[in-house]
C-alpha cells in the first residue's frame, strides 16, 4: 500500500479555531469600512447589561484597559463559539449567517447612532464572521498557519485604518479652526518637579471614559444641537454658533469611578458657552424641573433646571479643549460640563438634544441604580511625588494636586506614619475648579513610613478619610503611600 505524501490530519479544535480568528479578522475589516463591527456591537451589549457590581469590578481591576479587555473578551468568545460549533453540517451554515446578520444588527438598533452605515456594517460584519469561522477548518498545520495570518493581519489592518480615521477626523476639525482658543498655557508658579502633574493635563493623557468601545465620529456639518421639550423658543444651535459664544475657564473632569489616588481626573482650559445663556433663549417654562442632556450614543444625564437658572451652579456646552476642539475621544463636536460634578452627571459628550423636562428623568446608568440627582465632587488630594514605594531622600519631599470644585482649594496637609497633619505649600490657583498642586517636605528618619494627604476646601470642608467605595457618591479616604527613606 503507497502511504500518502503528506499525512493529512481531521480538522480538531485548532482548525476551527484558527477559521473562527480569520471569520473575526475579516469581519473587522468589512467593519473598518462602515464604522460599526460585530466586537463593537456586542461589546457595547456587554456594557450596557452588565450589573453594577460588574462594571464597578472592571473598572477597578482593569483601570483604563477596560476596553480593551472587552474588546479581548468578546473575540475570545467569538473564536470560543466558532470553535464549539466545528463539525457543524454545511447545511446549517447558510442560516446560521442570516440568523447571526440579524441578531447584530438587532444589537446595533439597541442603542443610537442608528445610522443605516452603522446597521449595515454590523450587520456584514456578523455574517462574515459567522461565514468564515464556521468554514471547515484547514487540514494541514500551514493551511492553519495561513488562515490565522489572514485573520491576525485583518485585525491589524482593521485597528490601523480605525485609527488613522480618528487622527484624520480630530485634524481635520482643528485645522477648520471653528474655537479656536488662546494658545498659551497658564503657569501656576509651581518649581518644576519630576512625577508632579502638570498644571493643564495633555490632552494624550487625560482619562476616557464611556460606553462605546468604538469613538463616535460626529460630522460637524450636519451636526446640529437641539434645544427642545417644555421651552417658549425650541431652537437648533451649530457648532459655528457656539463657537461665537464661547469663553474659557479652568476646571478639573473627574469620574465618579476614580479611586482615591487615582487617574481617572484630568484637569483642563475647557471652552464653552454658559448653560445659562442658552437657557435664556430657550425660555423653559416654568414646569420645566429637568435638564436632560443626550449624546448620539444614546447616553444620557440630566441635570435639575433651577440652580442653572438662577446662576447657583455654572455649567456649559463645551466645544474646545487646552487651546483645540475637542478630540473624538472627549466629545467631539460638544459637551456640557458643570465644574464640580462627576463626570457622568454632567460630562455627556458627543451631545446632541438638550431636553426640558417635568419632573425626574431615567437616565443611562439609572437603572443599575446611581442615584438620579448628581453628585458633588469630594475635595481630594492625590500624591503624585514620590511614586508609591519610591526611596525619597533624608528629607521627604511630597507633592501632588488637589481639587475640591467649586469652591476651590483652602489648604493642603500631609502626614507621615500618623503624626500631627502639616500644611503643605500651595502654588497659585488658577481657578476654584481646577486643581492645584502642592508640596511638602516631610522631616522623616531613615527607614519607611506611611504618608497621608488631605485636602481642605475653602468652604472649610476636610476631606473625608473614611474609606468609601465609588457607589454611590463617589469614592473617599486619604491618598496614603508607602516610601522607603535611606540613610
Ligand atoms: N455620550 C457619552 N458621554 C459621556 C459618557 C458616555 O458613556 N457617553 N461617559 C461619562 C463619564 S462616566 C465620564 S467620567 C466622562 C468622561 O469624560 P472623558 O472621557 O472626556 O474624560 O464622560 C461622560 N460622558
Ligand atoms: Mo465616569
């Protein structure tokens, strides 16, 4: 009996999972072109579903990874699946590609934006994969070899021309040139020290934080926002519009899911149009109680009518950031903002409609069950210098950012292994919303110690050292780090 040439295989699980990452990569290419893919639509299920415990646990573990790991998570269920299903009669696979067509573009329809691209893309993207991945798997380890290069290459290529969209869309926004703002850049006085924040967080470095895995790319001249519900002149502003409004202020962005020393805030010169200005055009009628405020991405948040009215509370639509439009990722074309709340109450970005109603308003996070009236941010001091288990010196110099919005920062005390609190040095404030920074030196003998800071509000408020989790308003303790001081 002649034996055949090359000794040929049955298909087992690694073929099928190797169809299952070229159906995925194949399908993010298909999704590249129309904006919306079958991980983007699944994942943004994911978010939307998941209890409160969950997101709260994402959040703290992964940090801003969050959506990369989502990202991982459904692939990996996607080859998962693909996998479990190898062997599956050819007959099956005809309507399991209709079947899988429909339930994406189903999950798309769930949410805004419901463009018909974004319906279309998802749509292809599931059926792609569903066709590709249920394939009968390559028989040969370089058949394999090449079906997987197809499907890691089209997941490159797919992020590549994902991300060469947003740099050209922020570009092109900022070379129109519709806010232009003042290009330099405040100084608070602060001696420069290596670790210690910077006074106007880059905008690279500041947080991102929403329930998209995929940015919202928002056409600034189609886009218009709506100005509706119980008011006496409903009105559609451009961006230009805005634009001629706007004024500057300082403030700082925190989430509401920061952790006590944590990076989830950014302080920036934010350009904006008061709330109250538009207010005043619009004319809300008097049973008008509720501000809700609604972005493309079907998020929403509402914010109560009166203290924006009577000028208690000051709040904007935001088109600029640090001296550009906002990017993409923070909003693109406008955002509202009230300096002192957390960022899901009052940070909507992406906005579209902003909506007078009566009474109370159901919101994105709602119903996980975040407390419907916002929530003020708590004065916090954070430790920047010297990073967690640093070795410091003989003398410890300590330094960081504070910020207790709207009323700004009074003071700033630091304390090493529980002693007597000591007031740090404040550099100039640049306004009660911004954070600012501070420094101490701490007369600490060799050996290692715990530092705490705290900061004081110029309301007189202390911050709060009792340790509180983010639910529901936000979380609260004293920055502690360990530091090691040689000899
Ligand atoms: N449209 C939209 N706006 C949103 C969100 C969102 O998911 N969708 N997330 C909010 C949350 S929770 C925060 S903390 C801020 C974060 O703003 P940043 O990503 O620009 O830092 O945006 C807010 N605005
Ligand atoms: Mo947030």
């Amino acid at each position: 009996m002649k034996r055949p040439l090359r000794r040929r295989r049955r298909p087992g699980w690694r073929g099928a999972a190797v169809a299952g990452l070229a159906g995925l990569g194949v399908s993010e290419v298909v999704a590249a072109i129309g904006g919306s893919s079958l991980v983007d639509t699944v994942g943004r299920a994911v978010v939307d579903w998941s209890p409160r415990l969950v997101v709260d646990l994402t959040v703290e573990v992964l940090g801003s990874r969050d959506k990369a790991a989502i990202r991982i998570g459904v692939g990996a269920a996607a080859i998962g699946t693909a996998t479990a299903l190898a062997g599956l009669p050819a007959n099956v696979r005809p309507p399991a590609v209709a079947a899988l067509a429909i339930a994406t573009a189903g999950l798309a329809l769930r949410r805004p934006p419901r463009s018909w691209a974004t319906i279309i893309a998802a749509a292809a993207s599931g059926a792609v994969a569903t066709a590709i991945g249920l394939r009968r798997a390559p028989a040969s380890l370089r058949g394999e070899a090449a079906v997987a290069l197809v499907g890691g290459g089209g997941l490159l290529a797919a992020r590549a021309r994902l991300a060469r969209r947003h740099r050209q869309h922020d570009t092109l926004n900022e070379a129109a040139g519709r806010s232009r703002q003042s290009a330099a850049m405040p100084d608070d006085g602060a001696k420069p020290l290596s670790g210690l924040s910077p006074l106007i967080t880059p905008i690279g470095d500041l947080y991102v934080t929403d329930v998209n895995l995929g940015t919202p790319l928002v056409d600034p001249d189609r886009w218009r926002l709506a100005v509706t519900g119980l008011v006496a002149r409903p009105h559609r502003l451009s961006l230009a519009e805005l634009a001629a409004q706007a004024d500057e202020f300082d403030a700082v962005m925190v989430c509401i899911h920061n952790p006590v020393g944590g990076h989830r805030v950014g302080n920036g010169r934010w350009l904006g149009v008061p709330l109250r200005t538009v207010l005043e055009r619009a004319d809300p009628s008097n049973r008008a109680t509720t501000l809700v405020t609604r972005a493309v991405d079907g998020f929403t948040a509402s914010l109560p009518v009166q203290p924006l009215r009577s000028g208690e509370w000051s709040g904007y639509v935001v088109i600029g950031l640090n001296g550009q439009p906002l990017p993409a990722r923070h909003g693109f074309p406008a955002r509202v903002f009230v300096p002192g709340i957390y960022g899901q109450y009052t940070g909507v970005k992406w906005l579209s409609e902003l909506e007078f109603v009566a009474g109370p308003h159901a919101d994105y996070w709602s119903p996980r069950g975040w407390p419907h009236r916002p929530a003020w941010i708590q004065p916090q001091a954070r430790i920047d210098v010297p990073a967690a288990e640093a070795s410091a010196g003989s003398a410890a110099t300590v330094a960081g950012v504070a910020w207790a919005p709207p009323h700004g920062v009074g003071g700033v005390e630091v304390r090493a292994d529980d002693g007597a609190w000591q007031q740090a040095d404040l550099a100039r404030e640049l306004a009660p919303s911004s954070w600012r920074r501070w420094r101490a030196t701490l007369d600490v003998a060799p050996g290692t110690h715990t530092i705490q800071a705290r900061a004081i509000s110029r309301s007189g408020e202390v911050q709060h050292g009792g340790q509180r989790p983010p639910f529901p308003l936000g979380a609260s303790g004293w920055h502690t780090i360990t530091i090691r001081v040689s000899q």
